[in-house]
C-alpha cells in the first residue's frame, strides 16, 4: 500500500500521524497474517467435531471470522484514505494534527492539560493514551475549537456538560 506524505493542511478530514499510521499499518498485516491463520485452525477443529448445523464451535469460529474480516475490511479503507503528517513539516504555529497542545482551563482557575492532538482513527484502545499524555481527535469539540488557533488564542467548547473556555498555552512537535 502506497502512503501519501504531505505537509499538514488546515482543515484535513483524513490526517493520521506516522504513527497512527504504523501502529494501524501493523495491526491490519498482523491481522492478516496470524489472526486468519488462528482462525483457520479453529475452523478447521470445529469441523473435525462432526455435524456443521449444531456445532457451536464451528458457529463460534464463523463469527470469529466474520469479526475478523470486518475489521481488516475497516482498516483497509481507513488507511487508503488517509494523509500521513510529515513530522519534519508541521507547522508549530497553529494547533493541529501531530502536535501536542497545553491548555489552560479558564473555568478552573490554574487548572491545564496537554493533549496530543491525532487524527480520528488513530484512537482505539490503549493508543487512547501514550506515555502519560492523552491524545483528542481533531473532531472531537475540543480538537475542532483548537484546531488552527495559535498560543494566547481563547476558544470556548461546547462539551456535553456545558461549555469551557481554554486558553492555548503551547503547541510543539
């Protein structure tokens, strides 16, 4: 599969950092080489248990590669989609995908976070959280307002439990 790397552009939809790219990257080669070797195998017991009609092993490996093929099937498409972020190019002015951004909470007073702000596909599971910092989707309301502001700017979010207003402290690689 071909990657397309290009310098970040305002307002991307489909921005995914390197490595989201890799991490998904090696979860679909994974997928397809050892998980459907796994399941095989598993067909391939759940047949030798006799009748195929009321065999819930069999039924429980078809299902198994029905979930299988779906998410390969997902991650295909994801990744033929995608603008990988240079990381050499991004622009550390403005708030975007691939940089990590500090805010402070202007509603609690003192109170600041960091994020890494990420494309929205690369969250799932433990990649939720990398090395302490938390990572948003830049469609998520707070990736939304942040996106393209620059340090000093004040956004308010519409959360779902009201609003905050966030003042942008820092954005670096």
């Amino acid at each position: 599969m071909k990657v397309k790397v290009l310098a970040p552009r305002k307002n991307e939809q489909n921005q995914m950092t390197r490595s989201g790219y890799e991490r998904l990257s090696g979860e679909l080669t994974h997928l397809r080489t050892v998980r459907r070797q796994e399941v095989a195998k598993q067909l391939e017991e759940a047949r030798a248990f006799g009748d195929l009609s009321e065999n819930a092993e069999y039924a429980a490996a078809k299902e198994e590669q029905a979930k299988l093929e779906d998410r390969i099937a997902d991650l295909e498409s994801i990744l033929s989609k995608v603008t990988v972020i240079d990381d050499e190019k991004l622009d550390t002015t403005r708030a975007g995908v691939g940089l990590r951004i500090t805010l402070e909470d202007l509603d609690r007073e003192g109170k600041t976070y960091t994020y890494d702000l990420v494309g929205s596909e690369e969250l799932s599971g433990a990649a939720f959280s990398a090395g302490g910092i938390q990572r948003i989707s830049q469609k998520s309301p707070v990736g939304q307002a942040i996106s393209g502001h620059v340090v000093g700017d004040e956004v308010v979010v519409k959360i779902p439990r009201g609003t905050r207003k966030l003042k942008i402290l820092a954005i670096e690689k």
